[in-house]
C-alpha cells in the first residue's frame, strides 16, 4: 500500500492531483468521484460579473491549446452564495482562485474569502493577457511581493500564489512571494502565445494573443520548477502540460510537492483519477511507500568534462 498523501504547509492532500483552476467545476461529479481527489480548485472568481474576453476564445495548436477566456465569473457574492456551498458537500480541500487588477482589492477578496469550507487561497496573480498594473502582478519580484504581502495582512487562510512563466526571472518572484508570506507556489499559468488564422489573416483568438498549454509547454515549466526548488523553500505545485502519471512522477522529482491540471481536463475528463491510479502502481513498482518521498528525488547533474564525454562517445 502506498501513502499518496502530501502536505502544501498546513494542508494535507490525500494525493498530490488536484485540477487547475479554470478547467474545473463542481459539475466534474457527473463522471467523476470527486473525492479521490487531493484537492478541489475552483474557477478563479474577482469581485464583480466578467464576462470574459470576445470570441475566437479557443484554438487547437500542434502540441496542446491556446486561449483568452478572459476569466469569466459571476462574481464574488455568487461564489459565497452558490457556488462554495456546491464544493462543500465533497471531503477534498477547497482551493479558492480569487483575482483582482487592484491591489487593495486583492486583499479585499482575499479577506472575503476567508470563510468555512475554504482551506486555502490560490492568488491568481498571472493572467497572460494582462499587464503587469491590470493583474499580472507575477510579471516582475516588486509587483508580487506587494499584492502577496498585503494579502497576507488581511488573512491566516493559506496563501499559494499563482506565478507567470512570462516574467522574466521566475525564480526572483517566487523567492518574493515566498518572503511576502505565501505558504506555496503554484508553477505556473499559461504561457503567452499567437496563433494566426491563415484564411482571414488575423490572429485565432479574438483577444489577439492567448495562453498556451497542453504537453508542448511541459518541459518549460518543468525547468522552472526545478529552478524555483532551488531558491524557496516553501511546497511548489507544479502546473504545465501534464497527460500521463510519468508526467507527475516528473513534477516531483523535479521539485514539486503536487501538481495541478488543466488541458487534461478538456481532454480527458476521466484523466485525474487515472492517473491518480497510476502513480500508486508506478510507485508500487518501484519499491516506493509514500509519494513525498519523490519530491526533489532528481539527480544533479553537472555537465561532463570534454574527457568524461570523449570515453562517452559524445562529441
């Protein structure tokens, strides 16, 4: 029997699976047990109605997706009101997504959120199609330690805060959400991308460009979580291209505590619960009692000396 539990800071998951924001409802208990799940991670929410982004908001590209959904929501009280009491009748902690392009705000909604039936905060910081002072505060260390910091301030609920694979040193804001008081990374959004229709000569989506995700971006955000593992010392969740248990099983060793999924979800509804009975047999087979023991379990590896490589073959 293997233990598949983790912890991210005072939160234990049962597994280390849990669906990413924006690809998941309540409505997944039609084909799944939402149960078996680590955690439940609601659609990101800011406080008042959205009603997303114009369309084209979705389009194929040859390794996974891109898209401008825009965040959606019908808001903060319609959340509290209907929603959070939909998540409460199942056992999986509840991740709340909020988001906001105000500061202040931010921690508003972060307050408001600190009700029963809410086990954690997911800041969702790095929407791709933003600026950096419109809700991208992820893109740079100053912007994410501020929002980070005053949302600390405003509640004891724990804090993950949502970074972009856009900024340009990934590493330096994770080490600044980590000193503003964020109990855990989640790494990371989508990565900004443009696919261009060649019928009409325009972009795909109807925002111009649009986040990318699906397996091609995998070996990218996998390379940030390894990096971000070197320099925070808090639980890091792994988000990016995950269609397979060995795609897990590569999240943690690279790093991460546990990991969150997205286009798996478009294409295969089912796809969490079987990898969550994946990862059990694959550590079975290899002699593993408990999943945590693979997080940050990779190997170093320096680059060979020219005479190592030579007695190699490599040239």
């Amino acid at each position: 029997m293997v233990d598949l539990s983790v912890k991210i800071g005072s939160v234990t998951l049962a597994n280390p699976v849990m669906p990413a924001s924006g690809t998941f409802s309540a409505e997944f208990a039609k084909v799944i047990d939402l149960n078996r799940l680590g955690a439940l991670v609601t659609k990101t929410v800011s406080r008042a109605y959205r009603a997303g982004n114009p369309p084209p908001r979705v389009s194929e590209v040859e390794a996974g997706m891109i898209n401008s959904i825009g965040l959606p929501t019908k808001g903060l009280k319609y959340f509290l009101e209907v929603q959070l009491p939909e998540y409460k009748q199942f056992k999986p902690p509840l991740v709340a997504s909020v988001t906001s392009t105000d500061i202040d705000d931010f921690a508003a909604m972060a307050r408001e959120v600190s009700v029963p039936g809410v086990d954690a905060i997911e800041l969702n910081i790095s929407c791709p199609t933003r600026e950096p002072g419109g809700g991208n505060f992820a893109l740079n260390e100053e912007h994410t330690y501020k929002v980070v910091k005053l949302c600390r301030a405003t509640t004891q609920k724990p804090l993950w805060a949502k970074l972009s694979p856009n900024a340009g040193d990934i590493s330096a804001v994770a080490e600044a959400a980590e000193k503003a008081g964020a109990d855990a990374i989640t790494v990371s959004n989508t990565i900004l991308g443009l696919k261009v229709n060649l019928e009409t000569f325009r972009s795909s989506i109807g925002q111009g460009y649009g986040g990318i995700s699906g397996p091609g971006v995998k070996p990218i955000i996998l390379r940030m979580v390894h990096q971000c593992s070197k320099c925070v010392k808090i639980p890091i969740i792994g988000c990016g291209g995950i269609m397979k248990t060995e795609d897990v099983v590569e999240y943690l060793l690279a790093g991460a505590t546990a990991v969150e999924m997205g286009y798996l979800n478009f294409r295969n509804p089912t796809g969490m619960i079987a990898i969550i009975d994946g990862l059990e047999k694959w550590c079975q087979a290899r002699g593993f009692k408990r999943v945590a023991e693979l997080t940050g379990a990779m190997l170093a590896h320096p680059p060979l000396d020219t005479y190592e490589a030579g007695k190699m073959g490599i040239s």
